[in-house]
C-alpha cells in the first residue's frame, strides 16, 4: 500500500534535509566508541539501558538542569531526556552561547520561569565560548541549558507533559478518527447542553473522552477490516488502515470532541426568551444566530495564533494535563522497566479511588464537601458565621473542604504556583474588602445578606423583575416607582466593582507593559484585512513557500514549520461571513437590535481580545467580557432587554470561543497535528455542536415539566438562565445610568480607580523593572478578586491553595521526577474519575432524592451560616423598609 494512502488528506510535508533529519531521529540502543570520552552508562538494577552519546558528566548536568533531584542517578530517563542528550551531543559551545543569548532576550520578565533559572542563563550567555574548555563546568552548563531551550522547552511544566520528538509518519486525519470523533462530540454536545441547566452541573470532558477513546481506537485498528474504496483523483477511503492507532489520531479527535463542548452562551439568550420572557422563537431564528456567534469566536481565534499559540511563553498551563494524558496512555511500552506504577496505570488509579472516594463528600458525609466547622463551634454567632461561614459567609477558614470539587474549582494542581499566589491575594484582599463593606453598613448593606448572588428590594425580600414590566416585557415607571430600585449584598456590590475596575486596567497596564506585542497585533491585523482587498492573495499566502513560523525558534514551531499552515484569509473569510450572517439573522428576524451595535460588541473585543488571552495562556486566568458588553450596551441601548441580551452574547462569545479554540489550536501546536486537517475538523465539529445543541435545548423546554422553575423535581432549575434574565431587566430595562447615578454611583468611579491602579503598576513595571517582582501580576491579583463572586467564596480558593503549594512548589522542587510523571497525569484521572462518580451519583441516589439523613449531611445546615440572614431587620424601621421613599427612586 502507498503511504500516501493511509490519510484522508496527504499531510504537505515541506522541510529542510537538515530539519527532515534532525527531527524524525529515533533514539534506540546504540553502542558507542570511547574515542570522545563517551561513556555507555550501564546498572546492575536493569537489564538494559540506551546508551547516550554524551559523556557522563554532561548527562549528570542535564539532569540537573532539568531539575532532576538526584542526577547522579542515571536510571530510568525518559527517552525525551535522552533526545536532548543526543542532540547536545553535536552542539557546538557557539552555538549554544548564541541560543542561551536569545533565551537571555526572549524570557525576560517570564513569571513561568524562575528567577534562577533566568539568571543562570544571564550567567551563561556572558561567558566567552571561545575560552572555554569542552570538559569545564561552565561549558557543560551551557550546552545542558542550550540543548533545554533548542530541543525541548524551559518550562517544567511543558517538558512533563509534550514530546519533543515528532512522528511525521503517524497517522492524524483517517476516518476512525473522524468517525470517533463524531460519536462522543454528539454525546458530549448532547449531554451536556442536557445537564448545563441543572443546578448541580455534569459535563463530559475531554479527560474521560480520552479514556474511552483509547480502548475504542485500539479496538477498531484490531478488528474492522482494511477496506477502501476509490474517491476521487487516485485518491482512496479507508474504512481502517493497517498501523495501530496512533496519539496523533487520539489527540485530532479529543481536540475535534473539545470543539463540541466549548462555550455555547446562546442556549441562555434562547431559554431567557422562550421561559422568562414567554416569546415563541422559531429554529431557523435560533439555528443562524448560534452559527453567527460561535464561528465569530472561531474566526478571532485564528486571528490570535501569532500571539498566543506560536510563541513558548504562551504555555496554556490548564491544558497541559489533556497532553499529559495522551502522553500516558502511549507510554506503557517506554516505561516498562521503569521502577513504580506506569503512568498509564497511575491513571486508571486515580480514576478508581476518586469514583469511590467522591462518594464520601458528594452523598455518604455532605459535611466534608461543605467543611465549615468553625460555624460548629456557635452555630447561631452571627459574625462568626460571616467571616468563617462557607455558604454566606466570605469563608476565611484554613480547612474548607475536601472535596475534589471544591479543591480544584481553579485547577489547582496544573495552576502555576505564582499565578494561583496571586489570585491568593486577590480573594483575601476581597473577604476584607466585603466584611469592611458590610460591618460599615455601606448603602444599607446590612439589611441583606452578606453574601449573596441575588438581587433584593428595600424590604430585604428578593427582586422580582416582572413586577416593573409591561406586557412589552420593558420597564413601566410607575411600577418601578411603587415597588423597589435592584440591591446587591456586599460581596455582590463588591464583585461588580471589581470586574468594572477590571477593564480599564486591563487596558492602561497591558498596554503600557505589552506594547510592542499590542502594537505589532493591531498592525498585522490592519494589514491583513488590507491585504484581502488584494487578489493574489488568495492564492500567495497558500502557495508561498516561506511559513509564519519561520520567525518563532523554540523547538515544537521548528517541527511544526513541516506542515502547512493555515492562511490567516481562511479565518478571517470565516469571520466576516459570521458577521454577515449575523447582520442578516437579527435584520431578518426584526429583533429590534441595531447593526451598529454588533460591531461595536467586535470592537470591544479586538481592543481587549489579545491582552485577555495572553492572560489566560501564560497565567491560566480567565476574563471575560460579560459585565463590559452589558454595561457598555445598558447605555447604548436604554430600554432594550432583548438587544442587550443579544448583543451580549455576541460581545461574550466571541472572548470564551475564542479561549477555547486557541487553547484547541495550541493543542494541537504541541502535538504536531496538522494545522489544516484541525481546521477541517474544527469547522465541521462548531456544526455538530450548534445542532446538537439546539436539538437537546429545544426537547427539554419541550418535554421536562416545569423546567427552569425553583421547585423542579430534578433541580433543571436554570440558574444560568435566570441570571441572564435579571442581567437583561437590570442593565438592559432598567439601565446602568439609574445604577450608576442613583443606586450605587460609587462603581462609576471604579473605572477611573481602575485605570489609576493599572497606570500605578505599570509605571512600576516600566520604570523600575528592577524592583518589580516577575512573579506578581496586579492583574491577576483581581481576578483572584472576581473569583470572589457570590456563592464562591474563600471556601473554593484556600484547599486548592494548600494544594497548589504541595504540586507546584514541594513536588516540584523536591520531587521532580514523581512530579514530572504523575501531577498532570493524576489531574487528568481525577477529573474523568469525577465525571464518572458524579453520573453514577446523579442516576442512582439524586435523581430521585434519596436523601441520607444524619449528623454528618444535616450539620452544615444547622446554624446561621446555611440560613444567610440579614444583620438588621428591616421590619423593625420606622418605614419598613430602607433607602429612598417610594416614588422617589433613582
């Protein structure tokens, strides 16, 4: 059979001899002569080891370098490690210095990188490698640290989970993979759009789906037949191909499976229609806005590659655990002589003593999950249950929970440690913040809950938006006047003050630390949206053989320089025909929204896109852009909920799609698949989704009864959708002008303290670099701040904090290699092992209530903490109630 047969597409293979050499090397058993001081290491305690062509004293420093804790201890390299050894065994010291230089240069400011290791290549790059000795210390340094960086990667993150290596031969694009692919996307879509709405969630992720894809592919490689059938142009379909399934075929199609479950935010535009607003929508409408909104993300993902994907620093830190997987599930037979569990088989254990062990906290002793012991103590203390309480309380408790759940609501165990230090920071500073809001009584704030997510009138009770409105569904003064302004409790008002200080400082402190990276993004753009008025370049960006990454030199865009990559017209046709079709939905189907808005949702995030993204890849932080769009269309569109709600969608979507397929793209960056056949199965995957999507939205309000009503039976009780409903009433009928003039008009100066604090740090950053710590981000810092918003409290920050310090900071130093096998490998199994367990839960003890009641599931119920009361009691005013009289609201 012709090789060229065994893919759906032929892969466009265009290296050098030099880099067709160099990159597909296989590093077996080799013997070498002593004539170089070479040394064939050899133990007593294994069979057989593959000898290294480098001296022994240069793989003793390698390991070092690599942060092995014992280098002295040869046994057991990984045959990654034993790559680089090979590959520095031909590296000149120039050569070397002149990498070490370009790392010295590249990795400034890097937070993902140590402070000692940056100076330790400051060190190295000022040495003379004309001077030294190939045997001397610091020339063994060198090439150690040059062979790091040219061959592998600086991170220790990314070197335990991605291969350096590239088998250019696997199969990536065959139809068991598309055909894999597409069973568990229509699952995942399907199951959970289904469970989106339940006040408990339960999603699929791509950690489970690799765990069944695994069996599934080695299943079909062994026993469906080898059949083909002639296609088109000499070209064939093959219904299997005789070679194993391969980790490129089972990343192309877990990466195919994580396009079917990203971010759909229209199914709450069309459950806050269709329940709350009791508007009848027609498929067509809800089909061809869904397709608008999820490719416009999709088209300024493409647009981002440049900027978040090729360079290394963008090291995505929540996605390495998806690789670490892959990386395990192959790993049997390179790890057979290794001493402890295989990382496969650590994998499938931690599967099994989650699903047994998530019983405890989930069912069996609720009091684990929701561990606010403190509250034991006094049960009915009221401040005690204020500042330690982990349901109304802001949950300073040193042992919140131990509940996988809970522990890893921030990705504890893959967060880099500076980044988690910093959101640390950021939920402290908030629990001060909202017990000094609500112990001062600001705005009458003790007449409400502390902390709570809800919205309240001037009784205490809380807001119901349909006593303000009109039959047209819009805001009738009247009403208004005689029932009562929207109230936050203190940690609401806090957290809205902190996503809206959150912007402008995003802006003024990215743009004064990043603004090279800035201004060369909005550069580029501009010329390649000038450039699509030229005809040749359609055809030259395909044809032309020079690639977008020949200016990137760590080595996965080296490898990746072999196939071809996408042309950035492709992703922008596909962004301007998700405009069009969206212009034409919202004209054609008369929802009173006008185009000028949309476009004005695609410029907020062109300004803040890039700086939010380069954001979560180096920091593994999100923001989005929800609060902005709102307020922004509040005041553009007064008196139009339905406009707004639309809008927003548009103006959020297109932040989380496009996190979620750059994240996909790097990927696939580091797994070498190629850009063109993930494209393909990209476009095809956002279809499936929006279809599958819709179908299971639309059956639910269909055939569950009493969906999105606080007393279902099943909890479908849609939180996510009432929260977008009383958004769409607050900033869209009511509008942020009465919020921010009348309620609340402290947060309209939280712009201005926003972008004060942001022009305060960067001017630190940029004028004093040198007391600036790499390791603190003020941005960060007030996401850690916005992770604060009610219910999630300190309780979800603080055990993922104690264990973000054991992974990232003791295991990692102290246990390197245990750390480097298992961390992100343990991640992966917890999180599949935690779906699993959640389902099992769900179907056979919660489905129905079978409620188990004793001390351990009732005590965290018992006292003030659950109850959430108010420090005052309105009914005992003079009025009844508090703030302005009626018919004198703001």
């Amino acid at each position: 059979m012709d090789k060229s047969e065994i893919h759906l597409e032929d892969q466009e293979v265009t290296p050098s001899d030099l880099e067709k050499n160099e990159d597909r090397m296989r590093i077996g058993t080799v013997d070498y002569s002593d004539d170089k001081k070479e040394t064939v290491i050899e133990t007593a305690s294994l069979e057989s080891i593959p000898s290294v062509k480098v001296s022994h004293p240069q793989l003793v420093i390698l390991l070092k370098k690599l942060g092995y804790e014992d280098p002295e201890d040869v046994t057991e390299i990984p045959p990654e490690v034993e790559y680089v050894a090979d590959k520095i065994s031909s590296m000149s010291l120039q050569e070397a210095s002149d990498v070490v230089k370009m790392g010295v240069k590249y990795h400034k400011d890097d937070p993902n990188l140590s402070w000692e290791e940056y100076h330790e290549y400051e060190k190295l790059a000022a040495l003379d490698p004309s001077t030294l000795n190939a045997d001397e210390q610091d020339a063994l340094n060198l090439l150690a640290v040059a062979g790091i960086l040219n061959f592998h990667s600086p991170y220790k993150a990314v070197r335990a989970c991605v291969d350096p290596r590239d088998d250019t031969e696997a199969p990536v694009e065959t139809f068991r993979s598309y055909v894999l692919a597409l069973i568990w996307g229509v699952i995942g879509a399907g199951f959970n759009e289904f469970f989106a709405h339940r006040l408990l969630t339960i999603a699929i992720n791509t950690a489970m789906v690799q765990l069944l894809l695994f069996p599934m592919g080695n299943l079909w490689a062994k026993y469906v037949p080898c059949w083909s059938f002639p296609v088109w142009k000499g070209r064939r379909f093959h219904l299997n191909i005789p070679v194993p399934w391969s980790p490129k075929e089972q990343m192309f199609a877990t990466l195919l499976f994580a396009i079917s479950v990203s971010a759909f935010y229209m199914d709450s535009v069309i459950l806050t229609i269709k329940m709350y607003y009791k508007e009848s929508i027609n498929f067509g409408y809800q089909f061809w806005i869904s397709v608008a909104v999820q490719y416009l993300g999709f088209g300024f993902a493409g647009c981002l590659r440049r900027f978040v994907i090729y360079p290394s620093r963008a090291i995505w830190p929540t996605q390495l655990q998806t690789m670490a997987l892959n990386k395990a599930l192959f790993s049997r037979s390179e790890e057979k002589n290794t001493r402890g569990f295989t990382s496969q088989t650590f994998f499938f254990l931690c599967i099994i003593f989650i699903f047994f062990y998530q019983w405890v906290p989930s069912y069996l002793f609720q009091a684990l999950s929701t561990f606010n012991w403190m509250t034991w103590i006094k049960p009915d203390n009221f401040d005690l249950a204020m500042v330690t309480g982990s349901m109304s309380g802001v949950g300073i408790n040193p042992i919140a929970s131990f509940d996988w759940n809970v522990i890893n609501m921030y990705s504890c165990i893959v967060t880099p440690l500076f980044s988690y230090s910093n959101q640390m920071l950021g939920g402290i500073i908030a629990a001060v913040c909202v017990i000094a809001i609500f112990y001062s009584n600001q705005y009458d704030c003790q007449y409400l809950p502390m902390f709570s997510n809800s919205l309240f009138t001037n009784t205490g009770e809380e807001y119901d938006v349909t006593q303000i409105l009109n039959k047209e569904n819009k805001v009738d003064l009247h009403k208004y006047q005689q029932y009562s302004p929207p109230y936050y409790s203190a940690g609401n008002f806090f957290c809205y003050g902190a996503f809206i200080a959150s912007y402008p400082m995003l802006f003024v402190y990215s743009f004064m630390t990043q603004w090279g990276v800035l201004k060369g993004a909005f550069r580029d753009w501009g010329h390649a949206i000038w450039a699509l008025t030229r005809k040749e370049t359609w055809l030259d960006s395909w044809r032309n053989d020079s690639h977008v990454l020949d200016q990137f030199h760590d080595p996965h865009s080296r490898m990746m320089r072999r196939y071809k990559e996408v042309p950035e017209w492709w992703y922008y046709l596909v962004l301007v025909i998700s405009v069009v079709i969206g212009i034409a939905t919202i004209e054609g189907y008369h929802t009173e929204t006008p185009v000028w808005s949309l476009f004005m949702a695609i410029g907020i995030n062109a300004v803040f896109l890039i700086p939010i993204t380069i954001l979560e890849a180096t920091t593994a932080v999100q923001m989005g852009l929800n609060v902005l769009v709102e307020i922004i269309m509040g005041y553009a569109l007064p008196g139009k909920p339905h406009a707004l709600m639309i809008i927003k969608a548009f103006g959020y979507n297109i932040d989380g799609q496009a996190d979620s397929y750059v994240g996909n793209l790097k990927l696939g960056h580091y797994a070498k698949i190629p850009p063109v056949a993930l494209f393909r199965g990209q476009m095809f995957m956002v279809l499936i989704q929006v279809l599958v999507s819709l179908g299971v939205l639309n059956w639910s309000i269909s055939n569950i009864s009493d969906y999105c009503k606080p007393d279902q039976a099943s909890n479908f009780t849609c939180p996510d959708a009432t929260t977008y409903y009383n958004s769409s009433v607050l900033w869209g009928a009511i509008g942020p002008k009465r919020i921010f003039e009348g309620v609340y008009p402290i947060l309209k100066w939280c712009w201005l303290m926003g972008a004060l604090i942001g022009l305060g740090f960067g001017a630190w950053k940029v004028f004093a670099p040198r007391f600036f710590p790499t390791w603190f981000n003020p941005l960060v810092v007030v996401g850690g701040m916005i992770n604060m918003a009610p219910p999630y409290n300190l309780t979800y920050m603080t055990p993922g904090a104690i264990a973000n310090v054991f992974s990232q900071f003791y295991m990692r130093r102290y246990k390197f290699r245990l750390w480097q096998k298992y961390n992100y490998v343990l991640s992966a199994g917890f999180s599949s092992g935690l779906v699993i367990s959640s389902i099992i839960i769900f179907f056979s003890v919660q489905y129905k209530e079978k409620d188990l009641s004793w001390w351990g599931n009732n005590v965290i119920n018992a006292g003030i903490d659950a109850a959430g009361p108010a420090k005052r009691n309105i009914s005992a005013t003079p009025r009844g109630f508090f703030g302005p009289d009626f018919g004198h609201f703001p």
